[in-house]
C-alpha cells in the first residue's frame, strides 16, 4: 500500500497514532517488579535539543519530526530513510526532495501490524513482525510492491520480547533474532531466546546461537566478518545486576540464559535444570566480552563500514524504567582495534536524560556513508550526525 503525505499533514496524521509515552513491563512481571524510577517524559522543544551533546567532530541535527513511535531504520539506494513503526503497523519512506538535509516527504509504503525488523537485498524489500517475514519487490522509486510474499509464518510467539530483527549476513544467509518470552524463566520454545539462521533458498531456518534473552541489535564487523550483537540483562535482580553485554556470536554457541549473564556468573536465584547444576549447566557456555550498566535496554547496534570510523559500532541505549539511578538514554560507541576485536566505549550522542526526567529514548540507528540515523520513538523524531 502506498500512502503519500506531505509533511504537515503527516505530522498531524502521525500525532494521532502516537500512543502513551509510559513503559508498562508486561502484566507477567507486574507481580513480582515495581518500577522505581522511571525518569518522567518531556515533550521535544528545540531548546532541549540544544542540549545534546555529540563526540567530537560530529554534530547532530533533528531531520524528522512528530513521527509517533519511529522504531529500526533503513538507508535506501537513493538517500531515501525507511522507517518501521510497530505501534502504527506501518512503514515510511521519509524523502529530502530540496536536498537541504531535512526530510520534506513522506510515503507511507507498507502496512503491517507490529511491522519492526527491516532489511533490503537484490532489489526487495523484507520486513518482519512477531511471527512473519514478508518480502515486497522494490520499485524505482523506492516504493514497495503491492502484495508481499509471506515467506516465514510461525516464528515463536513473542511475549515479552516481540521485536523481531533480521539482516543477511556476509554469507547471503537471513539471521532473525528472537528474544525470550518472558523476563527470565526456562524458555518451552528451543526457538526462542536465540538468534536464527534462515537459508533463503528454502526458507528453512535452523538455530544459530542460543541463550540470548533479547539480541536486538547485532551486525557484522566488517574486517573479520564475525557477527557481534548486544543483549539486554534480565529484570528484577537488583540496580546493578545482570550487566547489558556485548557478545561475540558464533554458531552453536550458547550464551548464558537463563541461568548465567555477563562472564558466566551464575544466577543463585534459579533452581538447577533437570539432571545438572547450574554451574554445570553454564561451565561450556560464551561469556560476554563487554559488559555495561544493568537496564540500559540495548537496541539497535550497527557497524561503520566504510571511512575513517570502518570497524567502529555504535549502540542505542533505550534507557532504564526500573533503575534508582537511571542508565542509557544515549548512543555509545564501541571501538575496535584492526583485528576486530573490541577495545572500549565512549559517548556519541548523550544529553536525552536530564537529572529524572528524559526527552527521548534512542532506539534505531542507521549508517550511511556520511551520515548517522538514530531514531527516538518516545518524541517521535529521526536525528542526522555528521562529521564536521
């Protein structure tokens, strides 16, 4: 379906899908966790804009505005800004048609209920929800095809964790990520908590990787090629504990949950699986390689793959709700040295959390060859970050 609006209609069409701003956790956990300080919501104003701060060198822009919940990004062939909206169910198409570096146009290209993962290869389009896969043709314009072909129908129901994302790796193969159902019990389903491997000739998917309880974001380092992801930590064991943790994702390799987070260390406050201990259980599983602040809430995660930054990732950190002194709000980068190996963080883009109160929630990230996209789906708006 292809809906095209120009921009000040699209801001009051899109303000009335915008839904409430609060982090409700999920009615299973709403028994056993309080939210202790979840830092209240400001609306955008370009005063707080003002306010961020970038790395050096770099200076950041707002290029879309009053979008409701912009969630992943796209960088299509032609400069255009593809955008899924969960909530809304939709995609956009956001189009620069003066070239002045802000996004005048939007088309709305596709309607698909709880639509989040998207990526692009050999002229399609595919995007997935909770359960689906679909893949549209892409026309010259950059609009997709009428009717998409439902390639992938029974991923495992989400529960907690329904943000599906998908990419092709560097072997042409599809990989989903597929987070845990619930905070952090045995999962019943061997497809959930895990990153999947999807052959596209066939569409047969097998398991990749698994205890992973919410990989959102993960990508590829583009010197060795290996896939990198980062994972949320569980809920509800404390401000300081499970880490937020960066892992080097392998085939076959088990990371942990739900019995183990960060280096291995075991979670006391499980029971022993069946017929092992929990050491036993975590003892042959991959610890993480870095570690951050608990209830920072990982989502996207890109490498740069070309210019002076190539190698470098960067990491939107959604932000606590459950956290005395809140973490995240802010995009990371992760540096790596020239054999692909990680070497530490330091800020990108911070400024969104001001003392207890926020203005915005990074979530999606996309990189282009001379810009950096990052949306915040709590006030609605895509940034631009370039070098100066």
């Amino acid at each position: 379906m292809k809906t095209k609006y120009p921009l000040t209609a699209f801001l009051f069409l899109t303000g009335l899908l915008m839904y409430s701003q609060k982090g409700i956790p999920p009615k299973e956990d709403t028994k056993k966790v309080s939210i202790t300080n979840f830092p209240t919501h400001l609306e955008y104003s370009s005063a707080l804009v003002s306010g961020l701060k970038t790395a050096k060198d770099w200076q950041v822009t707002p290029v879309a505005t009053g979008l409701g919940k912009p969630r992943m990004l796209y960088i299509g062939k032609k400069g255009q800004l593809y955008v899924t909206r969960r909530d809304a169910g939709d995609v956009l198409m956001l189009t620069d048609t003066n070239n002045d570096g802000k996004f005048d146009d939007m088309t709305r290209v596709a309607d698909f209920p709880g639509v989040h993962g998207i990526t692009s290869k050999d002229d399609f389009m595919y995007l997935c929800n909770n359960n689906k896969v679909l893949r549209y043709a892409l026309n010259a314009d950059g609009t997709l095809g009428k009717v998409a072909d439902t390639l992938i129908n029974d991923l495992p129901s989400g529960g907690q964790h329904a943000n599906r994302t998908m990419d092709f790796g560097p072997d042409g193969k599809l990989y989903i990520s597929v987070g845990s159902v619930c905070n952090d019990c045995k999962e019943s389903d061997k497809e959930t908590a895990t990153m999947l491997q999807v052959e596209p000739q066939t569409w047969k998917r097998t398991l990749y990787a698994s205890g992973l309880r919410n990989t959102i974001g993960f990508d590829w380092q583009p010197q060795t090629k290996e896939m990198w992801g980062v994972d949320n930590g569980g809920d509800t064991k404390g401000d300081d504990w499970p880490p937020e943790e960066l892992n080097n994702i392998v085939m076959g390799g088990n990371y942990g949950f739900p019995f183990a987070y960060g280096k291995k260390v075991v979670d006391q406050s499980r029971e022993d699986p069946v017929g092992n201990t929990k050491e036993g259980w975590v003892k042959p599983t991959q610890a993480s390689v870095l570690e951050f602040p608990a209830h920072s809430a990982p989502i996207a995660f890109a490498f740069f793959d070309t210019g002076k930054n190539k190698g470098d990732a960067l990491v939107c950190w959604h932000g606590s709700w459950n956290r005395q002194n809140p973490s995240g709000y802010k995009v990371e980068r992760i540096t790596f040295d020239s054999k692909g190996n990680p070497t530490g963080s330091e800020d990108f883009l911070t400024g969104f959390l001001i003392g207890n109160e926020r203005f915005g929630r990074p979530a999606g990230l996309a990189i282009g060859s001379d810009v950096v996209y990052v949306s915040d789906d709590a006030n609605g708006i895509i940034y631009a970050l370039k070098q100066k």
